[in-house]
C-alpha cells in the first residue's frame, strides 16, 4: 500500500497478513469432553474426527503458505509470540492470488479483521487456525465462497465503524500510538475513498498540510465528520468538539472555494 517505514524499512503492505505462530492448544480435546457430556461414543468420534480433519485442512492451506516463501526469525522484541519464522509479502501475494483479490483489496482488511490479526503483515498459525474455523472456512475455496460475506460487512454501519477503528491499530506501529500521515492516506483512501464524495479534497489538504501522524482521536473523528457533515460544510459547527486538524480542513476548504 506504499506506507513507508517498519521492519528493515520497509512497512508491510495490507496484504502481508500471514504469519506462523503456536498452534492452539486443547481444542480437539475440548471439543472431545464437551461432546461426551451430549453424544454417545459414535457421535464423540465423528465430531472429533472432523474437527481434526477441519484442523489439518487448515494446517494444510497454511504451511502451503509457508512453503511458498523463505521463513523470518523474529525475536521478542518483533514479535509478541515470542521466535517464530513468518510468511513474508510474497506468500501472502500467492494466498491473495490463490482467492482471486489484489492484497490491497478491502476485503483483505476486513479478513485481518474478522480473523483478529494484530500485526500487519505477521499473521500467527494461532490467528490462522482460530479465525479459519471461525469462518468455517478449510479450503481455499471456501474462502473464496465467503469473500461477499466479508465485503457485505463494510455495508453494516456498525460493523463498519469496528473495521474502521480496527484498521488504525492493525496498521500501525506497535511502539507508536499515532499512524503516519502516508498510512494513515492509504488506509482512508481503502476506507473512504469510494464512498465520501469529499475525500479527494481532504487527501489534498492532508498532502499540503503539515501533519506527520495522525492519532487515533483525529482519526475516529474523520468517520464521524464524513458521516454527519454536509458536502458543502453548511452543518460544521466551529465551535463543536472537533479536532483541530478537522477545522483547519474546513477552513481550508472553504478558501479554496472562494480562489
């Protein structure tokens, strides 16, 4: 997505989601003593023997993955799962070309999201294996299969909101509290770009202006002004509770209008 910094100096892009972590331990077993207490002995062993058959599926789509890329050691102090070897960008690339996305679709922000990723570009197997069988998704063409699903969660305003706002911690850095400015550009743009008719002007101002980051009340305040101000500003109240960076984009604005 062209956001610069990060690991080696280089900031992943949206699509470098997949990671390799510890895999979840006691699943199958508690799947296994919650059965028993229901089923008897033939419905415990069909529930475990597709769970695990669902597990391996999932284990398979992954280190297939893995495979397709040289691995990474991260220590500690990358990575809170502690030293693991990660898929790089051109893993993540063959996955998103496998589903039939460009990594920088939305849909791919929306999965990160609903899989719960922290990291962007470091995607742990705990992540992989807890969100595939959330979705009940264990081959690739089930994924495709839920790619609408995804995208029609972007059409839910609440959901909307929670994608928004994880989309601010997903992207990023883990030792920052703010998103630079060329991020925080590239993720409202995959965000708001096609649905904020004065999004184009505010890239603008935000290109001139003299911010470097944006925080995380700046950037929830973006949402709420494009859901409730007016295209001709006529509702924005000055004296409102608004972030400066948002009166100076209307003050802005309304100069440009009258050159």
């Amino acid at each position: 997505m062209g956001a610069a910094g990060g690991r080696g100096g280089r900031r992943p892009c949206l699509g470098s989601v997949i990671g390799r972590g510890q895999r979840e331990p006691g699943r199958a077993g508690q799947c296994v003593r919650r059965t028993k207490m229901h089923s008897d002995a033939a419905a415990v062993n069909f529930q475990l023997n597709s769970h695990l058959s669902t597990l391996a599926n999932i284990h398979k789509i992954y280190h297939t993955l893995n495979r397709l890329n040289l691995t990474e050691d991260v220590g500690q102090d990358d990575h809170q799962t502690g030293t693991d070897d990660i898929v790089g960008p051109e893993g993540m690339e063959k996955f998103c070309e496998d589903i039939g996305v460009e990594p920088e679709n939305v849909v791919m922000l929306v999965l990160a999201w609903k899989l719960d990723a922290q990291n962007m570009g470091y995607f742990t197997l705990q992540e992989w294996l807890k969100g595939m069988t959330s979705l009940q998704c264990d081959t690739t063409e089930k994924l495709r299969n839920s790619l609408d699903y995804l995208r029609s969660l972007l059409n839910e305003p609440t959901n909307f909101k929670l994608i928004y706002r994880y989309a601010f911690d997903f992207a990023r850095e883990k030792d920052q509290r703010s998103l630079d400015i060329n991020t925080a550009k590239c993720m409202l743009g995959l965000l708001l770009g096609k649905t904020w008719s004065l999004f184009p002007v505010f890239h603008q101002f935000l290109e001139q202006s003299k911010y470097k980051v944006i925080n995380k009340d700046q950037w929830c305040n973006v949402l709420e002004f494009s859901r409730t101000i007016n295209l001709d500003l006529s509702n924005y109240d000055e004296d409102g509770a608004w972030p400066v960076l948002l009166d100076e984009f209307v003050e802005w604005y309304k100069g440009k209008q009258m050159t």
